[in-house]
C-alpha cells in the first residue's frame, strides 16, 4: 500500500472562506482524467506543524516562495517550502485573498464587512466590499463615496466593485446590484487573464432597483472599467467562491452544486458531489483552479458509525473543467462513545505552480487525514496548514 504524505503547518484564526486561490495566466496545459486519477495523494509525505493558533484558518495566498496567510487581527508571511516565519504584520491592507474585519464608517459605528483582494496582470487591485453604510472608497485625498438605494427589511450589506492601480491610487468604485441578506456575505470576484471583472452575489444586478429579500443570485462579467458587459441571474440561491480559468469560463457553488458558465455567460453545467457510504449532509465550501485548469472541491460531511455516533469530516475532490472526477481524499476517524470531539474541517486552500495544495484546517481529537497519517489535538480544537504534494503533476 502506498504511503499518504502531508505536510502540516500552522495556521490563525480568521472569519474569512471560500475562494482562496492563486491567479495564474501561464497557458492552460489540460490533465486526462487518467492523468488526475494517476495523481493519487496516497503517496504524499508527512511534514511538522510550525505555528499554532486557536479558531478557523481562512485566507491563504502564495507568491513565489512565500505562502501569505491572515485573520481579523494579523498577517502572516511564511515559506511555503519549511513553513519558516518570514514577517508577521498587524494589517491584511496589502494581501490578496478574502478577509472579514471590522470597519468604521460615515456615521462613526462599527461594522463587520467582508472584502476580497484580487490583482490583475498590470498589478491592478480589485477588491469587492460587502459594506453596510455610506463608505469612502477614494484612499487619497478625493472623498468618493457611494450610496446605496433603500432596501427592505433583512437586507444588511451592499457589494461594490473599487479599482486601484499598482501604487494604491483611485481609479473607480461601482455599486453592482448585489447585495447581503443578513450575515450571509457569499458575494465574491475573481479577474481574467484580460482584466475582466467577474462576480457572484445576490442581488437584481445592474438596475439597482430596490431589493428585496429574494436569495436568487446574480453572475456579473465588466470589463477593466467597470462596464457591465454580461449578466446572468440565476434559479439558485447565494452563489460563492467564483473562480475563472484560462478561456474566460467561471466556476461558482451554489444551491451545493458546481456551476460552470462560458465567458459569454452561458449556463455549461451543473454538478452535484457523488454520495458516499454512511455520509449525509454534503456540503461544498470552497473550490479552486490550478496552472492546468484542473479544479479542487473543498467541502464537509457528517459521516455516521454503526454505533449511531457521528463527526465532521472534510474532502477535497480533483476534477477537470468538465466536472470529470480525479482523485479524492478525506479525512475520518474511529468509532467511539462520543465520535464528536473527533472531527476536521477544510476552510480554505490553494494550489502553487508545481501542483502543491495548501489547505488551512483545523481539527479537534485525533483524526486520520488519508490511510496512516494521524493527527492528535485536544479536544477543543487546533489550527494549521496542510501541504499536500501531487506525484507526476
């Protein structure tokens, strides 16, 4: 039997999920899926932690050598090849990735808000806010705010699009018709090889007409301006996580299922995960793109022993762009009296060039992440990365 091998590190608390990814614009070189099954991570190799915490890990972005992680609180710069401690900041103001943190706005209260940091190929920032209030979205002198029309009862955020260039300066910021039912911020953007905007969020779209508590979502494509070019709204609830590959198509969750549309906004696909024995309450958390366009699900399950007990478990799912499975690994655990205080979660992960996954988890108990690498934390719970290898990539 092969051996699994698994690189853990440490990793921080943070609020953030969903689409944590590295944006790639080398040519697409596509896997079989005789390729991808060929890749199995039952031969992945064990590494030490490096860095505990307490709570969820979320965000987790890599350029170069350096893995970048961060929470509410602090920003973390690692290399991603020993987990070494490179930097450790008290701002998130500078990373790419997803985050949640408390802001202060016009009338001087205070806010949980959720933003999302992308970089174009020219360095551009983009960054979609799920904000409650009137904000100022010029960082300069200029005072640039944006108001959003009046809403009804359960409606608690809207999402706006702001453009900066490489050096932080204002370029523009867009309301785009999305917006948050109460405390679900599923709203998400990700940005093509050509510098087009694309987001997912709920919301009526670019009429913003007044909205109501409706949770249809809506798929948005501007160009670098900002210019709506395509939108699609959608027969399923909270889209999240959007992610595009190399020819323009974008890949979302919704309503627990994987959607794909073309670059013209076409609806592709639709894919549901497979079942598997004595799981139940499938849920798909995150997905990712890597150099290849190969994708990775990320999600949980509750799996039950024959004794009645159950736990969490977590998976990640290899697939083509078609949705065609490759491999599979999951976490588990042994039966006992209370199977609970065993349990893992995947909140986050990415993919670096040479194929190398990086998942932020966090785990309670003792739990088996693949055949013969056991993991042992108390019962209350610990943060860290996993870093798993792909032989042959």
């Amino acid at each position: 039997m092969k051996t699994f091998k698994i690189i853990t590190t440490a990793a921080l608390l943070c609020v953030a999920f969903a689409s944590c990814k590295k944006n790639d614009v080398v040519p697409a070189k596509i896997e079989s899926t005789a390729q991808q099954k060929n890749n199995d991570l039952s031969s992945l190799p064990v590494f030490q932690r490096f860095i505990w915490s307490n709570g969820s890990p979320g965000n987790l972005y890599i350029s170069g050598d350096t893995l970048s992680m961060a929470d509410e609180y602090e920003s973390y710069i690692v290399n991603k090849q020993t987990g070494a401690l490179i930097k450790m900041y008290r701002s998130t103001g500078h990373d790419v990735g997803t985050f949640t943190g408390w802001g202060s706005f016009v009338s001087g209260k205070f806010y949980l808000i959720k933003y999302v940091k992308r970089r174009d190929n020219n360095g551009n920032w983009i960054t979609l806010y799920c904000y409650p209030e009137r904000a100022d979205f010029d960082y300069g002198p200029a005072y640039y705010p944006l108001d959003f029309p009046p809403h009804g009862a359960g409606i608690t955020r809207y999402v706006a699009i702001q453009k900066l260039d490489a050096q932080k300066k204002f370029i523009w910021a867009k309301l785009n018709g999305a917006y948050q039912i109460n405390e679900n911020m599923n709203a998400s953007v990700d940005v093509d090889g050509a510098g087009n905007i694309y987001t997912c969020g709920t919301g009526p779209g670019a009429s913003l007409e007044m909205p109501s508590t409706s949770s249809l979502g809506i798929i948005q494509k501007a160009d670098g301006n900002g210019k709506l070019i395509w939108q699609t709204r959608l027969t399923e609830q909270f889209p999240s996580g959007i992610i595009v590959d190399h020819a323009g198509n974008s890949y979302f969750i919704a309503d627990n299922k994987i959607i794909k549309m073309d670059t013209n906004g076409k609806l592709v696909a639709k894919k549901s995960l497979p079942t598997r024995p004595n799981t139940n309450s499938i849920s798909i958390q995150g997905i990712n793109i890597d150099k290849k366009d190969n994708l990775y699900i990320t999600g949980r399950y509750r799996y039950t022993f024959p004794n009645g007990t159950s736990t969490w478990h977590s998976f990640i799912q290899k697939t083509d762009v078609n949705g065609n499975p490759g491999w599979y690994v999951n976490s588990s655990s042994a039966q006992t009296e209370k199977s609970d205080i065993n349990k893992f979660f995947i909140s986050c992960m990415t993919v670096d060039d040479n194929g190398d996954i990086y998942a932020a988890c966090n785990s309670s108990g003792t739990v088996n992440i693949a055949p013969g690498n056991k993991i042992a934390t108390d019962q209350w719970g610990s943060s860290y990365i996993i870093k798993l290898s792909q032989p042959g990539y």
